[in-house]
C-alpha cells in the first residue's frame, strides 16, 4: 500500500474553553488555517493534542469536526494507539467509519513490551483496520524503543506506511531507511531535526512549530528536494532557535502560549499538564516577535490557567 500524507504534517493541540471542555468551534477553525498555510496533513489527537486526557468520545468527536474543516484540503491522521492492543482496536475501527485518511500509532506505554510483543500489537492492529498506519517511536515517552529491524518486519505488512521517527538519533532514522522500501516513509518527530532526516532517506516532519511557520517549513522541504540545499540549511537555521524555544518545556506548554499570544483561544492545559513557567513567557513572546510571527512583544505577556477538568 503506497499512501501520500504529505510532507508536512501538523501534530495539532486541542484547544479548550474556559471551563476544560474542548473547544470544538475553535478546532475546526484552527484546523482549517493550518491546511491553508502549510499543513498537508493533520494529525488529531496525539501527545500534542494531549490526548492521554481526553476520552475517547471526545476525541471521536475531535476526529469529525476537523475532517469536516480540513476535507479535500489535508489529510486526517487520528491518534488511536493505546498500550491496549484491544483498546487501540476498537478506537482505529471507529475512526476508521468516520472517514478519517490514517492512525498514527504510538508504542505501547508503561508496559514495555519487547520487540516481538510490538510487533504482534501493531499487526493486530493492521490486520483489523482498514486503515493507513504510521507508527510512531518516541522511547523517551513510552520506555520503550521500537528497533529497526521490527519496523523493517512491520514495513512488510499492508497498510503499515509510515513511521514518525522521535528517537532524536539519525543512525536510527538511517537504519531504517537502509531496511524499509522506498515507498515505507519516514517522518521526523522533532522539528530541528526535519533538514537532517531529510538528508537520509525521511520524507517529512509531524511539526509542532508548523501551528506558526507551516508554510517556511514546506519551503524548506521544497528546496531540499529541489537540490537547493544551500537555501534549505538557512531555513533550517533561521527556523531553529524556534524549533527549539517551543521545546524548552514539556510540549504542548510552549506552543499553546505562542498560540494563545498570537490571539488563538486554544485555552490552557489539562492535568497534569499545566501552564508555562511565567519566567518563560517573556523569552517565548520575544522569539516569536523576533520571526515576525507576532507585532511587538507584550509588556505583560498572557497570563493561562492550567485545567483539571
């Protein structure tokens, strides 16, 4: 199976109203700006969307409400993984029926399976959905790695596609490209790593920062491709102290407070997850000034509230 999600896909937040509840006027609004500005894909429901505090009914409806922004525009990649092999089942299954385009499934969590165990839970899952797969390895999250040589195996089932590649360790991201068909890609899980694992055989990036430079990303990609590679590296360069200001805490506290200093209602973060470090905001609210991504920094920047709903 030969699947296209496109180069650049957004890891989207969910944003929520004043109260905790999820704030589905404001997601499909965000939704269908990120296709219109660089997004070639969508991924709804993932650690950025911070899901591990949304129930599943919130996140069917999440599922349907940026299908309808996005449709025709950008493809549809729900987060339906679990460290429950039935559990992950039966959400990709719903998913599925509502029309969504694939599932991004994360390694199991807290559980630490090993390697044969992996590979048994996301074939299950494949054998079951009838759904684009892209796995996704980010053992600095769950505890455990997804190795190689089981992505090489997964590669080999229909309908596993993808992976998006969150090690931080490019020898990783070049074995499995030395072991993958052409056709299996590779995205990069860190924004300031897009350029490199470009360079080694990935195809794109599941973004955080593309929420604000959607479209520089997609340039930077674009001349990468096109053999521009000079101008791809000052992209990268340029792009960087961003990649790297909306990771210095726990993600996704930076990018809802550049996003909330931008004007979007995306509202605060559920617990245990809670708001930016006050100390950070004036660092964040210049970054974003300094790439032209806000007017002039506040003299007092936004104060958030974090959410126990």
């Amino acid at each position: 199976m030969t699947i296209d999600f496109g180069r650049v896909i957004t890891a989207m937040v969910t944003p929520f109203d004043n109260e905790g509840n999820v704030h589905y006027a404001e997601a499909e609004r965000l939704a269908a700006y990120l296709a219109a500005n660089g997004s070639d894909g969508i991924v709804v429901c993932g650690t950025t969307g911070e899901s591990p505090t949304l129930s599943w009914d919130e996140e069917y409806q999440l599922f349907q409400v940026v299908q309808s922004a996005v449709a025709g525009t950008a493809k549809v990649i729900a987060g339906t993984g679990s460290n429950s092999t039935s559990e992950a089942i039966e959400a990709t299954q719903k998913a599925a029926k509502l029309g969504v385009d694939g599932s991004l499934q994360v390694v199991p969590y807290y559980n630490k399976p090993p390697q044969i165990g992996l590979y048994q839970h996301f074939a299950a899952i494949a054998a079951a959905c009838d759904l684009p797969m892209m796995l996704y390895n980010i053992p600095g999250r769950t505890g455990q790695p997804l190795e190689p040589e089981t992505v090489a195996k997964l590669a080999q089932l229909a309908g596993i596609v993808a992976i998006k590649e969150s090690t931080g360790n490019l020898d990783i991201a070049s074995q499995i490209r030395s072991l993958t068909p052409p056709e299996f890609t590779i995205y990069s899980g860190d924004d300031s790593l897009t350029l490199p694992i470009l360079a080694v055989g990935g195809t794109g990036v599941v973004s955080v920062a593309s929420h604000l430079v959607g479209n520089e990303i997609q340039q930077m990609i674009a001349a990468f491709a096109s053999g521009n590679n000079q101008a791809a590296i000052q992209m990268h360069l340029k792009l960087l102290p961003l990649f790297k200001g909306l990771f210095g805490a726990p993600n996704p506290m930076p990018i809802k407070a550049a996003l909330q200093l931008q004007g979007w209602e995306v509202g605060g973060l559920r617990l245990p997850m809670c708001e930016l470090p006050h100390q950070l905001l004036p660092q964040l609210a210049e970054l974003l000034h300094q790439q032209g991504l806000i007017d002039s920094q506040p003299a007092n920047p936004i104060a958030r509230h974090s959410l126990s709903h």
